[in-house]
C-alpha cells in the first residue's frame, strides 16, 4: 500500500494535484477541499507537501486519491464501503462538503443536510446513514471525526457484539470501547487478549450504566 506521496508540490487543479517525489512526478486526484488548502501554500511550505492516498487498482488502471489529513482519508474510505459508492463519487462528495460537517449531519440523521451535497440524493443518504451512523462518531472535544472502533481495536468485536446483545446501545458501546482503549493504552500493554477483553467487558458495563 502507498500510505503518502512526500514531494515538491508541482500543480494544483481543483480536482487533481502533481507532487515531484524523487525523481517520478505522481498524479493525485483530490477533492475541491484540499484543492484549496494546497493553493493557499507558498514558499518553502511547498516545497516539502505529503499526501495521505488511496490506490485503487483495477485491470486497466491504476488511480490514486489524496488527502491533506487523516480525516478526510478516513472518511473516503468508510464511504466508499457504502454499497454503490466508489472512489470518484466519494471524492465528490468530499468536495462538498467539510469532513466535520458531514459527520456532525451523519450523527444527527441529518437527511436534509446530506442530500444537497453535489453527488448526493434522499435515497443514497439514507443508505450513508444506517451504513456509518454506527461506525463514525463526531467527538466535540477534539472537534475532529474518530473511527471509534479501527485498527487492532477490531480484535475486541466479541465483546462489541455481547454487550450490544445485552441491549446496549451500540454507538455508546463503540465510543466507550474506543474510550477505555485509548484512555489505558499503558496499562493493557501487558495484558493478553483474554484479559484484556474480560477487563474491557466489566469496565464496558460499569461505564455504561
């Protein structure tokens, strides 16, 4: 996988930029967001850019897609999950609209809202809303999207599944699992899998209730 392009900022377009790395000039496809961000560097700070990408491999092409941050790649990639959306299309409505203001309508069912970003309608909305509802999160304390559960924390999806079959909500479910992980990261480092998990499910059910 090619995690970043870290180079010399070449051109900038509103739907596409070229960073010189090494000796090989790289094309990205990016939206209007971070078309803009781009634009507004000069100097030295554009000199030395690094683009989070996504690659999409097919048989006949190779295509990749930056992002400035983690946010707007994390988002991309939850999107293009949703059935019926591909790479194209979730650039699209990256461009529309702000990564926070999209996770702010998601948490809210906000229909309306999402339905007028450009490649966007009722229906596809809706289908954004029961596909990631459950998955992103908008934290108002560090004002920036999570995926709660991502990553290793993925290991824990049994007790995600148990303590959800108790009837907890599962949004709650997921910030509080991502919460106690995050919050303890030293102290379950020595902790094996089973431990963890029994530890992560009584804390889950204290914190919960």
């Amino acid at each position: 996988m090619i995690n970043a392009i870290i180079g010399q900022l070449i051109c900038v377009n509103p739907q596409s930029v070229t960073i010189l790395g090494g000796s090989i000039e790289f094309e990205l496809i990016i939206s209007s967001q971070t078309s803009a961000r781009l634009s507004a560097l000069q100097g030295s700070d554009r000199a030395n850019v690094r683009l989070l990408s996504y690659l999409q491999h097919k048989e006949d092409s190779m295509v990749l897609f930056g992002f400035l941050d983690e946010d707007e790649r994390r988002l991309f990639l939850e999107l293009i999950k949703v059935n019926g959306i591909g790479p194209k299309q979730a650039m699209k409505i990256l461009s529309g609209v702000k990564v926070k203001d999209f996770i702010q309508a998601l948490d809210t069912s906000d229909v309306n809202f999402l339905k007028r970003i450009p490649g966007l309608g009722a229906k596809t909305s809706q289908k954004i809303i029961l596909a990631l509802r459950d998955t992103l999160v908008f934290t108002t304390e560090s004002s920036r999207p999570e995926r709660v559960i991502s990553g290793e924390s993925k290991k824990y999806e049994d007790v995600i599944e148990a303590l959800v079959e108790m009837g907890y909500d599962k949004r709650k479910v997921l910030e509080t699992i991502g919460s106690l992980l995050k919050d303890n990261e030293a102290s379950l480092a020595d902790k094996s899998q089973s431990e963890t998990e029994e530890w992560l499910f009584r804390s889950s059910i204290v914190r919960l209730s």
